[in-house]
C-alpha cells in the first residue's frame, strides 16, 4: 500500500495551496520542498519580499513628495538599508512559518529535500523513497536570463539577488519593461538609483492594455524611470565598479552603451523541472520547456499531474494557487475547474496596474463589437485628497448584450479593486448590473462604478 494519497513536490504557492486543499479533502498528503522554507519563489525571493521593499519606499516617497504638502513637517527621513532588508527578512520569515503552520495544523507531512521520481508512484527525497498514489509537480520557474549575460546576482542580477543588493546603487540598468523590471526599477528609483529601463519592444509591459502601458509609463517617467524602448540588449561588459549594457536599437540596428553599477536581468522566467527525472519517465513536454498537461492537469504518465509555473500559462502565483485547488478535487475524484478567462494581473507600482479579461486589442482582433466605458480618477475625491488622481478604470463590455469581457485599471488600490470586476465576469454580470451596485462614498471603488456608468447612460463626475 502506498505511504501517501499524494504527494506534491515543491512548496510553492501552487505546491503548498494543493498540499493544504488535498489534506482538507481527506487525502494523506506530503509536500517535498529543497530550499529549507516553505513558499516557493512568491515567498522568499519573489512577491512579498519585492512588496515589502516596494511599501517601504513608497511610503518614503510618500515623506518626500506629499508629507510638506499636508502639513507635516519636520527633518527628511535617511534610509537604514539594512534595516530595510531586515524589516524585508521578517516579513518573509514570517509569511514562511506561517505555511509550516498550515500544514501542521492540516496534517500534511513536509518533506524537506530536493524530490525526484525515480518510477511512476515513487517520490526520492535524500536517500529515502516515498510512495504515493498520486504525484503533483508544483516547481515552478527560475529566470530565464539572456544568452552571453552572465549573472553573478551581485551587481548583473535577477530578480533574486535584486531584492538583496549589497547597497543601493547610484545608477541600475533594467533590462526588460516587463512586471519584474517595473517593480524592482520602481524601488530603486525611490532609493535614489538613477533608473534606465531598456526594453526589447515599443511599448511597456508586453499584453497589457496600450492605455494602459502608456499611461504607466508617462507616470514612471515622471517618478523618475527612463526608458530606451524598440532596444535589443546584446550583453553586458563587466568590469570593477560598472557594468557596460551593449544594445542595439530595432528602427536603425545603431548600437548604443549605458553604464551603470547593477545591472538587473528581468526578461522573463522559464518552467524549472531540472533534476526531477521527467525525461526517463517519458513526461511529455512543450517546446519552451512546459510539462504537457490535459484540461485537468494529467501528464501523459498516469498519476503524475503538474501545476504552476511548471506548466502553460501566465506565470503567476494565484494562478498556481487555483490550479492546486483544482488538481486536489480531481484527485479526490471532485470537479476541478479553473477559468482561466477571469485571471487578473497586477503590477505593484505606484499607482498600481490591474487588468482582467480581454483587451481592446484582442477585441479588435477577434472582430467583436465592444463598447469602451472609462472614467479618471481625477473625478474621484478620495483619489483626488490623497494625491492619487491619476490613472484611470476602462471597462470593456459586448456592444449588444453589455455582457462585460475586460477591465483595465490604473489608479490607487488597482490590485484590490480589480476582484469586484472578476466577480463580476465569473457571474456573466452586464456593466449595467455594476452601474446599479451602491458603492461606498468616499472610495476609489466609486471610480469602477463610474466607468461601468461609463458603458451605458454617462458617468456622473466626467
Ligand atoms: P515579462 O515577460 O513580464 O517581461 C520581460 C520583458 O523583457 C518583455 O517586455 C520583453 O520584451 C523584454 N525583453 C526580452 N528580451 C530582451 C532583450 N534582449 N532586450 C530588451 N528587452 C528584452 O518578464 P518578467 O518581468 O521577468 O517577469 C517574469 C514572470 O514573473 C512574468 O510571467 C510575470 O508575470 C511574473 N511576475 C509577476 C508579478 C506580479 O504579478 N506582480 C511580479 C513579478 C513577476
């Protein structure tokens, strides 16, 4: 008899959320994880540490830009670099305990090592092998880095060693305008670092709304970030105290150099599943390195599923978290499900950036008739008081049937806001249906309201 139901490998938020929900289903479940704490990239090197740095320096930027202005006066606020890691250090270690609790409290053994499978229903953790009915693979991404960029996550770093940098540099070359890029850019540009992102396309943050990307990047470029766009970077020379970014631009192929002390690599991540023995076990996988899975996330090996990062999809931690919630039922012979229309995106910047559904571009594409309601944050008082006015709530609704298919949101609170939109969409709701919910007066919130007004008779402070 098998020693588990199952067993997933990794500790991830798609690995962990999985462990909890198949415990909870009744399943003897363990959760193999090799970086000595549970969370995954999301927890220890990845969203809540980059939040923890992001809400710090916002709220230093809060003390130099806004404070005189209500009247709060007094000397200017010094950075404590190390205490600011230190703040972020707690921050993860507590968000990683948390998850040992969880698990205690759920009974959901947690294997720490790196986890292969050496035959099907066989988990290896160290020397020792687990059996299990079922097993999930929950590893996730590392980043993808660039051909001839060597990274020393010292001063030519990812996202990782971004989030640690020995001091705060005077100037920080990002390359790629992605999420990872903003955000970290964002914080280092509060820091004081003199921030050059340079970006492969014409236009910021790849699939977002066009608005919405220059929108972002007219407001980052007032906060300080400059952007070299339609630039190809071809590597990166290093030498004692700088490091040189070799680009080249797209419209002429001139080439260009900037100098600058760190260099952060953010273009893009790729699935990990080194080390796991999927080859042998004739795991089919995607060309760009996915493992393949059916609709209820099933490899082509019977009782080997995968999740996350792992597999196809837009690489993000609520995500994963849904897969792991659906993979459990499946296992527990329930109904998975997860749509993967109503996924949001957000990027932690000040203002924050939040999207849901289709864009106009892909409406354009797919020749459907859409009606566009949008109103700014300039008309919300509560925005307008806390010196937030500006962005904008877009939403995209059926020309006919009002039926609302995308939300596009730049302003304070996107992040939170958007989830009112996600329910929305999850119950087919009309952007009428939106317009006619009372919402609290004074909130951002009033802002989605107005452009779901927007989208029928009028909004009523445009
Ligand atoms: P990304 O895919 O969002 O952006 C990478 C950017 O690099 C693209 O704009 C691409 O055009 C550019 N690029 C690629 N090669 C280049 C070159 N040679 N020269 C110049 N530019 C080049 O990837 P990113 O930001 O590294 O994030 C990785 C993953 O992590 C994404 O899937 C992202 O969604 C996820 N993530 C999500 C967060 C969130 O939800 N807030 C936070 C951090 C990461």
């Amino acid at each position: 008899m098998a020693e588990f139901d199952v067993i997933i490998i990794g500790g991830g938020p798609g690995g962990y959320v999985c462990a909890i929900r198949c415990a909870q289903l009744g399943l003897k479940t363990a959760c193999v994880e090799g970086r000595g704490a549970l969370g995954g990239t999301c927890l220890n090197v990845g969203c809540i540490p980059s939040k923890a740095l992001l809400h710090a320096t916002h709220e230093l930027h809060e003390v130099h830009e806004n404070f005189e202005k209500m009247g709060l006066m007094g000397a200017k606020v010094k950075v404590d670099w190390a205490k600011m890691q230190s703040y972020k250090k707690d921050v993860i270690d507590g968000n990683t305990k948390g998850i040992e609790f969880l698990f205690k409290k759920n009974k959901v053994t947690y294997l720490q090592g790196w986890g292969s499978i050496p035959a099907p229903g066989q988990v290896k953790v160290g020397e020792d092998i687990h059996t299990a009915k079922n097993i999930v693979i929950a590893t996730g991404s590392e980043a993808a880095g660039l051909p001839g960029i060597e990274i020393d996550e010292a001063t030519v770093v990812t996202s990782t060693g971004a989030l640690s940098l020995a001091k705060v540099p005077k100037s920080m070359v990002v390359i790629g305008a992605g999420v990872i890029g903003l955000e970290l850019g964002s914080v280092y540009a509060r820091l004081g670092a003199e921030v050059t992102v340079v970006e492969y396309l014409d236009a910021i943050t790849p699939g977002m709304d066009a608005e919405v990307a220059k929108g972002l990047q007219r407001i980052l470029t007032r906060q300080g970030l400059k952007f070299v766009l339609g630039a190809a970077v071809q590597g990166v020379d290093k030498a004692k105290g700088k490091n040189t970014v070799r680009y080249s631009l797209r419209k002429d192929e001139s080439a260009h150099a900037i100098e600058a002390e760190v260099v952060l690599v953010a273009t893009g991540r790729k699935p990990f599943t080194k080390g796991l023995g999927l080859e042998a076990l004739g795991v089919e996988m995607l060309p760009r390195g996915q493992v393949k899975t059916d609709s209820h996330w099933a490899t082509n090996v019977p009782g080997i599923y995968a999740i996350g990062d792992a597999i196809i999809g837009p690489m993000l931690a609520h995500k994963a978290e849904d897969e792991g919630m659906a993979v459990a039922e499946v296992i527990a012979d329930k109904h998975g499900h997860v749509n993967y229309d109503v996924i949001p995106g957000v990027i932690y910047t000040t203002p924050e950036v939040a999207c849901v559904g289709k864009t106009e571009d892909a409406l354009k594409q797919e020749g459907r008739a859409y009606k566009v309601g949008k109103f700014s944050f300039m008309g919300n008082g509560r925005a307008k008081a806390v010196f937030q006015a500006e962005g904008f709530v877009k939403i995209l609704a059926d020309a006919a049937t009002d039926r609302i298919l995308g939300a596009h949101i730049i302003g304070p609170s996107a992040g939170d806001m958007i989830h009112e939109i996600c329910v929305a969409m999850e119950f087919g709701a009309s952007a009428q249906d939106m317009a006619l919910t009372c919402h609290a007066h004074p909130t951002y919130s009033e802002a989605v309201r107005e452009a779901a007004l927007a989208c029928g008779d009028g909004a009523i402070h445009a």
